[in-house]
C-alpha cells in the first residue's frame, strides 16, 4: 500500500532558496568583474628612457646640421658664345688669378677682331694722309702769305720814296698818290691774307682732332674685339682651389654661362639648417659651436636667411680661430647656437615628441618606482637636449621621456 510524500514542499522550498543563491552570486560576480580595471601594461625598464626634472639654470641652444662653404667663392662665366676647346685644368687643382682654365672658340669673334683692327688701321692711314694734305695747304697758305706781304713792303717804300720826291717836287701830285694808294691796298691784303692764314690753321686742327677721335674710337674697338678674343682663354681671376668644372669638351655655350667654380679654401665659414620653430629666436651674434668631426671651432651668428625652405632656415656662421686639420669645403658639420640662458627654470630632458609652448602627455613614475601614471606637462621654451616644465610636474619626479604611443590608451604602466 503507497504512503503518501510528507516532505515534497520541503524539498522543493530548498531547491528554490538555492536557486536563488545561485543568481545572486553570479550576479555579484559579473558586476564585480565588470567594476574591475584591465592589468596595467608591463614594459622593461631597460626599454625606456626615464629623466629627472630638474630646477636651476637651463642653456637654451638650437642644434642643426649644415656644410663648410668658402667665403670667397667665384663662378666664373663664359665672356662670349663658343665652344669648347680644351680644358686645362681639372677640379681640386690649386690656381692663381691668371691660370687658364679653358678654350673656348668663336670664329665670329676673330673675324669682328680682324675687322676692327683693321678700321683701325685705315683711320691711322687716313689721318696721316690727310696731315699731309693739311701741311702742304698750309705751306702753300704761307708762301702766298709771305708773297703778299713781300708786295706790301714794296709798295710801302714806293709810296715813302714817291712822297719824299714831291716834297722836293720831282714827280707830279698824282704819282705820289697812286704810289699812297697802291701802299695801302698792299697792307689790306696783307692784312686778309693774315686772317685766311690763321683761320686755315684753326680748320686744319680741327679736323685732324676729329681724325684722332675715329682713330681713338677704332683703337678701342679693336683692342676690345682683340680682348674678347684673348678672354676666350677663360682665366680663374681669383686665388684658390678649382671647386667644379661645368663643361666639357665639344660643348657650345652662351656667353655668361657658368664655365667653373673657384673658391678661397682657407676661408671657411658654416652654413647650417635649424628647424624654423627656434630659428624665431636666432640672433646675429650669437655664439656657435661648430663641430667638424674632428674638432670644435667657435663661430658667431653673420647672417640669417628670412626664408623658410623645407621646415628649415639657413644661419651663416663666420668663425673664429685656426679650422682643424682636414677641414675642407662641402664637409658635414653640426653646429650649435647658444639662444639665451635661463637663471631658474623647471625642465627636463626633451624627447622627440616635445614641442616648445605645447602639451603633452608624459608617464609619471610613482613613489614605488614600479608604476607610471599618464599625466599631462605644459612645456615652455625648448633647448636641444632639455625643455622648461609650465605645469604638470615638479622638481625630483621622474618621468619616461621615450616613445609611449603604444600605451596612449593605458592610463599607466607596470616597469619590470
């Protein structure tokens, strides 16, 4: 005979409570999972870069990369049109101001020589051959001159012998006064012929002067035609070092095109590329460092280009002191420029991602050394290896100054 169940409600009031139970712990375990924060990203501490902040003096520079470039530099230009000849002299040879470089050819050119030489030479035969005639007129001008005057003195002393017979009345009133007469006719063409005399002279001076003139001016042409052929054996004009030959041989060229480069190789100066962010603080003046790799020369700030070309701005630096041995144009420097000194300043080391007047977010290290936690610097004015701190950190932290944008999501990490 079946009994009838007496602890059915029981059982079934105990599966409930712990059902229950159950959903109540899986509840708390998901919101706790939920409120947990992902592990915090290890990274080697031999990895990173960690600097300390600083406070005191800072010495703001600027660091750019540039060349040695002579400060006596020539190009040397084609004095006329014509074609290679002959090159002479190759780069990297020592020259003087008269050494020949090249040979240019223009047959044009020699031909206009030989024509104005010979200009020349028919305005010098000219003004010979028309002295001559000028002498001979003028002789011919004095014969008739001394002619007339011979009459006059004849006709003079007829005329004194005429009125000395009729004061003692031998001869008739008349004869003695055509004698008078006759005497002074003779002085008026003595007189004429003074006058055509002098003025035949004043013509014959001005023409041979203006006879001079045109052989002066056929002279000077042709000596430039002839110093046109003779510039076509181009010279360096300057004392130095051949840097670049631009022809070849065969090759025609337009006059004023750059044959060759010239430059003075003991006077150097540095031509270096700052970035145009600091170059607004660059001063004429200023005192560089310039290192050739193979020593330090000391230089100061001549001249700043006020154009920007490619991120960068050119600084011509004229330095001081003897230039180390194997100093030569074209080499590679690295040159530094003192901007300003900074009394007292927070800073800390600048890395690649520093930007003068910016913000940026930096790993904190903590007091156990172990954990950094992102925060975020106001930076200030930059030098090359260090930049002033506004706000953010305070002297004696450390910070990660190296490349932390794998983390950029991670509000800190974990250094072992």
């Amino acid at each position: 005979m079946d009994r009838p169940r007496t602890d059915t409600g029981r059982r079934r009031l105990l599966r409930r409570l712990a059902l229950g139970a159950g959903v109540v712990v899986a509840l708390s375990l998901t919101l706790g999972l939920a409120r947990l924060r992902p592990a915090a990203p290890r990274v080697e501490r031999s990895t990173v870069w960690i600097d300390t902040v600083k406070r005191g003096p800072m010495l703001r520079q600027v660091r750019g990369l540039g060349t040695l470039v002579p400060e006596d530099v020539r190009w040397i230009p084609a004095p006329a049109e014509g074609r290679v000849e002959r090159i002479l002299v190759h780069p990297g040879t020592v020259v003087t101001a008269g050494t020949i470089l090249l040979e240019l050819s223009n047959p044009e050119l020699e031909l206009a020589a030989q024509e104005a030489e010979s200009q020349a030479l028919a305005a010098m035969a000219q003004y010979a051959e028309t002295d001559a005639q000028l002498q001979a007129a003028q002789l011919e001008r004095e014969s008739a001159a001394a002619r007339v005057e011979s009459e006059y003195e004849q006709a003079r002393l007829r005329a004194d012998t005429d009125a000395e017979l009729f004061r003692e009345g031998l001869i008739a009133d008349i004869t003695m006064k055509l004698s008078a007469l006759s005497a002074r006719e003779a002085s008026q063409r003595k007189g004429l012929e003074a006058r055509r005399l002098e003025k035949s002279a004043t013509a014959a001076r001005s023409q041979l002067a203006a006879l001079r003139t045109l052989v002066t001016q056929r002279q000077a042409e042709a000596r430039m035609r002839r110093g046109q052929v003779r510039a076509l054996g181009v010279a360096a004009g300057l004392s130095g070092v051949l840097q670049q030959m631009e022809v070849e041989v065969g090759q025609r060229v337009a006059a004023g095109a750059a044959l060759a480069k010239v430059a003075e190789p003991t006077h150097l100066k540095a031509v270096i590329r700052v970035p145009e962010t600091l170059a607004k603080d660059v001063q004429l003046g200023q005192r560089v460092s310039v290192d050739t790799r193979n020593g330090v020369v000391d230089g100061r700030v001549a001249r700043v280009d006020p154009a920007v070309q490619n991120g960068t701005v050119t600084v011509d630096v004229h330095l001081a002191g003897d230039l180390p041995s194997g100093a030569r144009p074209d080499l590679t420097v690295d040159g530094t420029i003192e901007l300003e000194r900074l009394a007292d300043v927070i800073y800390v080391g600048r890395s690649a991602q520093a930007q003068p007047d910016g913000t940026l977010a930096m790993f904190r290290l903590e007091k156990d050394g172990s954990t950094a936690t992102r925060v975020s610097v106001r930076l200030g004015r930059a030098s090359v290896s260090a930049i002033e701190v506004r706000d953010g950190l305070q002297p004696g932290q450390q910070v990660i100054l190296s490349d932390t944008s794998a983390f950029d999501s991670a509000p800190a990490i974990r250094l072992q």
